[in-house]
C-alpha cells in the first residue's frame, strides 16, 4: 500500500513539474491600469494611515507607432490626440487588466482621460511611453494614471 501511495505521489510531482504556465499564444502588451490622486508625500498621522494606495480603474488604452515628446503638445498634464490614428485600442475591465495582441515592433501607449491622453513614462531618448513587443513574447505595461497626484 506504501508502495503505491508513493508511486502515485512521485507520478504527480513528475506530471506538475511538465507544466508550464498558462501563456496567450501571440505577441503583444497586458497590465493592469492604477489611479492614483492626491497628496502623496511622506507623511506620519496619529491614526498611522498614510497615503492612498493606487485604485484599478477602467480605461481604454490606445496604441500608436512610437512616438516622441517633441511630436506631441501637452496641455495640462495630458497630451492632445496625435495627428494620426492608433494602431489598437482595448478597453481594461473593472479590475484594470488589459491586453492586446500588436506585433513585434515598439510603440507608444496612452489611457484616454476626460481631458485629452496619459502617458506617465518617458526613456532617455525622448520616447513618450515606450513599449518593445518581441516575437512570441507578451511584454507586461502596467500603467499607473497619476496626473492628479502630488510628490
């Protein structure tokens, strides 16, 4: 009976550790979308709370070609449209999550907000939210909304 239990128990072990994790076939971006507003400087209160955590929030994403901070005018923290069209868009769901499927290539990814479009990341290059998609790879972009937010 021991015999058998152990058999069963290294047969299991031995078909898990074959398991690879679920992966979407394809390439493309996914993340979560996070609000974030309000003071967030270091502070120290009697209650012990302290700043607010970032919330999920529905949003659509919109992907164009890869753009730079000189191709774009900002007004007020947020970008107006570009002249041309986005690639993709996809709506996140309630809990933030979003994904698309894009091919390899790099783009430039902004959440559209009541006031004109976010984008919160810019690389040393002067790229506004740069993103690589590689062949065969889903390349994680979370995005955290924060133009109302103080540091």
């Amino acid at each position: 009976m021991k015999l058998k239990r152990f058999m069963f128990f290294l047969a299991t072990i031995l078909a898990f550790s074959q398991c690879k994790p679920l992966q979407p076939e394809g390439e493309g971006i996914k993340g979560t979308i996070t609000w974030l507003e309000g003071n967030q400087m270091p502070m120290i209160s009697d209650s012990g709370e302290t700043r607010e955590k970032p919330k999920a929030v529905q949003r659509k994403v919109l992907i164009y070609p890869l753009l730079k901070f000189s191709d774009l005018k900002l007004n007020e923290g947020l970008f107006e449209p570009p002249r041309i069209n986005p690639i993709a868009e996809v709506e996140s769901d309630a809990q933030g999550k979003y994904s698309v499927s894009l091919s390899p290539g790099r783009y430039s990814v902004f959440t559209q907000e009541e006031g004109g479009l976010f984008a919160g990341i810019f690389d040393g290059e002067g790229n506004v939210m740069p993103v690589t998609v590689k062949e065969g790879q889903w390349t994680l972009l979370d995005i955290q909304v924060n133009y109302k937010a103080a540091f």
